[in-house]
C-alpha cells in the first residue's frame, strides 16, 4: 500500500488525476488510499494521448506488484479492540492470509464469525518472545473447541514480528490458541507453526499488551474456570473486547478444496 500511496501522490499531474480511476478499472479498491488522492474524475474530462500516458505508468506499476505477489487470493481482515487496562482501549487490525496457510486461514474465519475472541485474555505475553491467546472465557465453550482439532498447514512464511501462527502441543492438533510473534522467531519455523496473518495497524497496541505475568496463568486452570480464574488471580490481564472481520476468504478455501478433491481424483 505504501507503493500505491507513493505513487498516487507523485508530482505528474496525469498520473495524480488519472492513476485513481485507472484503478478502479484494475478492480483495486481506493477505500484505504483517500487521503493519498481524490476519487477520480469523469475520464472524458482527459484527452486521449493524457489517457494513454497514465495508462501505462499505471499498468506498468500494476505488473511491478504482481510480480512482487502484492494480488493475493482471498486476503481478508480483523479489526480487534483490545482493553489494555482499565479503561485503556486501543485497537490493531489483523490482516489474514489464506495462501500462506489456508487451513489455518479458514479456522481463524470460523472462530470470528461464531463471536468467539470477545472476552479473551492474552494469557501468555513473554516480552521478547510472543503474546498468546484464543482460549474462551467460558469453560463450556472453551470445551466445545477443544477438540475440534485442524491438519497442519504447510510454513511458508517465516515467523518474524507481528506475524501471527497457532499454538500447537503436536501434529495436527491446532484449535483456537494462537500468538503474535513480539519479535523475530524464525526458529519457530522449524517447529512447524505456520504463519497465517500479520498484524498491520496498531503495532504500538500489540506492544502495550500487559506482560508482567509473564507464564504464570496456568492453561489448564483456564480450560477449567475461564475468565473466573484469571479475574480473580490475574485481574490485569489485557483482553479482546470484539473481533470484527472485513471480507472473506471463502471463495479461496472452496478452490483450495476442490484442487485437492481433484488431484485425489486423478491418483
């Protein structure tokens, strides 16, 4: 985006008025680039030599980030608002990748869609390390997920700050814990965990996450008593107030399963 951005905002009158609308033609959504150029103008308002020159520029820019793989299939998004403290609410967007990891990508689309993160402690935060969370502040629900286990998805990117991967006790075995790396983890790559989202905005957020308990809330105590157990013994904790999505990645999980469904076939 901040290419898009640079780019909008150059001094070339043609490419500042047209690259917008050219844009819109591309299918490329101009939501997030207001403040980076003015919605576009009528296109009768350019002469054609005017067209043909942003045309290009544009175009050329468009094959740069495809090549660069900016187009990803299915990306959708997760805006969070985090109590931090008392009466300290901040927010972070969670930008969710179904070609890095389409598994976990899915999984992650369910838990917000069934409401399931509005209430949950960041349990484990070991500054300079990960902020861990995902088990559910009621121990019925938190039951109900438990074994709804999902197959590994294979790394294909590496766990570096601020990407986000699940929480695992083995092969095949993630459910609804997850972490945001605080910083670069590349040796968890080996490990098996599988980045499938990053966080975009609100980084200083993700930062101020309260850390000072550090390991000690006990996960078997939580899968227990919930949000009792660590409102009575851990009343700082930082939590997830709401988790809201932005798009879909659906379209993209139903090719992913009718390829393999289709390589099955032809064995």
């Amino acid at each position: 985006m901040a290419t898009l951005r640079s780019f909008l905002a150059a001094p070339s009158c043609e490419t500042r008025q047209l690259g917008p609308w050219l844009l819109v033609e591309a299918g490329l959504p101009l939501a997030d680039l207001a403040d980076a150029a003015p919605l576009p103008p009528p296109i009768e308002r350019f002469d054609a030599p005017l067209r043909a020159l942003a045309a290009m520029r544009v175009l050329a820019l468009l094959v740069a980030l495809a090549e660069a793989k900016w187009f990803e299939e299915g990306v959708w998004y997760v805006d969070f608002r985090i109590n931090l403290a008392a009466g300290r609410e901040r927010r972070f967007t969670m930008e969710v990748h179904p070609e890095w990891a389409p598994i976990g990508a899915e999984r992650m689309e369910e838990l917000v869609d069934a409401d399931f993160f509005a209430g949950c402690r960041f349990f484990r935060v070991v500054p300079g390390f990960v902020a861990q969370f995902g088990i559910h502040g009621k121990p019925a629900v938190s039951a109900e997920w438990r074994d709804k286990t999902i197959p590994d998805d294979n790394v294909t990117q590496s766990n570096i700050a601020y990407y986000v991967s699940y929480a695992t006790s083995g092969a095949d075995s993630r459910t609804t814990q997850m972490f945001i790396n605080l910083v670069d983890n590349e040796q968890l790559d080996a490990m098996g965990f599988a980045p499938f989202a990053r966080i975009t905005t609100g980084l200083d957020t993700v930062d101020d996450i309260y850390s000072e308990h550090g390991e000690k809330p006990h996960q078997g105590y939580i899968q227990q008593d919930g949000n009792t157990y660590l409102k009575k013994n851990f009343p700082k904790l930082s939590y997830v107030v709401s988790a809201t999505k932005r798009g879909t990645g659906a379209e993209y999980y139903a090719k992913v399963k009718a390829e393999k469904a289709g390589a099955k076939a032809d064995l």
